[in-house]
DNA sequence: TGTTTTGTGTGACTCAAATCACAGAAACAA
DNA sequence: TTGTTTCTGTGATTTGAGTCACACAAAACA
C-alpha cells in the first residue's frame, strides 16, 4: 500500500488521516503468471493499479490476431478502459506476464474518491492528463514512424521491458510482423 | 460565452456567480480560414475551446509529409497537448479551414480554475477521460483497421465533416495516401 | 532428465498500399 | 471573366512489409 501512497504523494500531498481513507477504496490481489484479469465479454469491474509484475493489456481481431494496447508494471495504471469508463463489457483481454501484486479500484470508488477529495480528483485528472499526451504521442508514431523508428522509440520509451518480454509482444504492441521487427536490429 | 456555459453544466451544475468568475479566465477569439493559431516552434500559450468554425491540428515529419492529429469543431477543446503540459515549443500547427471563433485558456488559468473549483476540476477530468478513451479506440483502429475500416470508422463518427473538409485531408487524418483513399468509395 | 511448448532468425514469395504521373473538375482570386 | 491554385479520380509501376515455411534455440514443464 505504501507504493500507492507515494505515487499518490508525488502529485497531491495527503496526510495519514486522509490516506487511512483513501486505501479502503482499493482491495488486493495477488496475480500469477498467464493468469487472465479481465477477458473479452467480462464485465469491467476494475482498474488495477500494478504494485509488481508485468501485464499486457490486448484484444484479438477478426483473424485472431492479436494486438497489444499497452504493457503495464510498477505504478501503471491499467484497464480496458473504453468499456470501464462506460460500464460495458470488455472487448479486451489483462493477462499477467510476470507475477506480482495489483490493487483493485470500482468505478463506483473511483468516483466516490474524486468527489469526496478535491485532492484525488486533482490527481486523477493529473493522471490522465498523461496519460493522454502519452496516447497522442503513440498516436504520432503510429502515424508517421517507420517500423523501424518506432522500435527505436519503445526501446528508448521501455528499456527494461525489452529484456523482460519477448520480442513477438513487442511486434505487437508496435504493429508489426514478427519477422519484419526480427529483421530490423541486423 | 453561453455555449461554453452549457458545455460545462452538462457535466458539472455551477451557477451564475460561479460562471461569472469562470469566463474572466478566457478570452475570445475571431479565426479566418487559413489563419494558423499555432506554428511549430512557437511557445504554446493556449488550449482553446471551439464555439464555431473548423480546425485541423497537424504536424510535419522530415519528408514535408503532413499528418493530422485531430480535426476540432464546435464545442471540441484542441492544442498541442504534449507540448501545452509541459510548457515546450510546438512541434504542431493549428490551421483554420472554416473560419469562427475559440475562447483561448492559459495551462496558468486551467490550472487556477481547477484548484479553485473542485467542480472545474471534476469537469476537466471528465473531458480527459472522454478523450483517453477516443484516443485509445483510434489507436485500435490504427494498429488492426484496414484503410477500409478505417475510413467507415470516420464518416460514422463525423459524417459532417465529411461533407465539409477535402478527402484529401481525411486521409491525412487515417494514415492512408489520397490515392488510396479515393479508390476505396467505388 | 527428456519432452513439449514457445520464441527467434532467415529465405522465398505475395500483395496491398505508396508513389509517380497525368487530366479534368471545382474552388478561389484578381 | 480569366487565370491560378487546389482537389479528385485513375492508370502504371514500385516497394515495403506481410505471409508462408522451415530450422534451430530457449524456456517451461512434468
């Protein structure tokens, strides 16, 4: 729980009464690996907040193929969050690729925290605010960047993710063949 | 100021005294077509709120190859984001296509809004979520969407534009050449 | 431990979309 | 009105990346 302190502490200063608060919002889950968090159809009761271990955030098209929207670890937030945020069911998968613990939070708490704390409204909005410059950057990439420069930019962006996951997940998430991203680090 | 008024009630109520406040944080703004309201390398003063005309937000990568990040109209917000939060120079544009009006905030003032008011807060972070999530889906499109889908995807969600902005631009917006573009409506 | 599954590199082939090139149409300006 | 710029459709050609197919390596497993 400190983890979640501190995170929080970074961007809205809170003091022991207030945190003592704050936590019963969230529950605790311990996660193994390959284990499925949310799959496809589910209903989205939560957003997680990764206190270790590593966990892709995916879904499968028409073809089966799979794509990857982002990878989450220490302090990411994630969720299928279209569907979270609007209270349908997910069309997306949360496995875990390396175990680790996560924390729960309902829509329903998330909100009752934003409208209870000014405070925590500021740091959700903070939050998100990165969260979308972050998107718009991807956004960018996706755009304009090569194959090439955008394998550039994750391992820029992710260091440790390169060593810590295979290759073929990295292909996903940047949109591109397998072979092709095999193809670009000769 | 009344559009901005009605835009902001319908996710937070304020009253007249709370408004009266509010709008002293904006300035207004008459566009003409072809005017640009940001350039790469100015200081990025200003998110704007839309009341008329239509706006395309674009950048150039090092092929003079122009790509669209977003295109904004009545009651949208637009900037360059990334650069807007962090207080750096723009690497976008903002061009007017159809001439109208915007209502200019300072990050100064938006952040002097949201601190003073816990609803201003509330309804800022609301907006961001709304945007998180439409990012996140046009992200999905990018990664698996053919040009095909892609294009249905755009005149589903904006059949205005359609009619009111070249094709030649909407491919801009999809990632898709013009020439491509235009073979796909046979 | 050996066995199975999953990941990775590499060649050959295919194909969808980009690029190039042109012409007519529409919008705009003087 | 006429000239000029911008937009759009369409053919011909090129090309980058996807797909297919295989072999070997590495990890997970039992």
């Amino acid at each position: 729980m400190e983890k979640l302190r501190t995170h929080i502490q970074h961007i809205a200063p809170i003091n022991d009464e207030e945190f003592e608060e704050i936590k019963t919002h969230f529950t605790l889950k311990k996660v193994r690996k390959g284990q499925y968090l949310l799959s496809e159809g589910d209903e989205v009761k939560h957003e997680y907040f990764v206190l270790s271990g590593i966990y892709k955030v995916f879904y499968i098209d028409g073809q089966e193929k799979e794509y990857i929207l982002q990878f989450a670890q220490e302090n990411w937030w994630m969720s299928d969050y279209p569907s979270f945020f609007k209270q349908k069911d997910a069309t997306m998968y949360i496995e875990c690729l390396v175990e680790g613990e996560v924390l729960c939070l309902t829509l329903q708490n998330r909100e009752k925290l934003s409208a209870t704390f000014h405070k925590m409204e500021h740091f959700f909005r903070v939050k998100l605010t990165n969260g979308y410059v972050a998107l718009q950057l991807r956004i960018k990439l996706l755009l304009s960047g090569t194959p090439q420069q955008r394998y550039e930019e994750f391992a820029r962006l992710y260091p440790n993710l390169m060593q810590q996951i295979p290759k073929k997940l990295i292909a996903e998430f940047l949109g591109v063949s397998r072979e092709t991203l095999s193809r670009l680090y000769q």
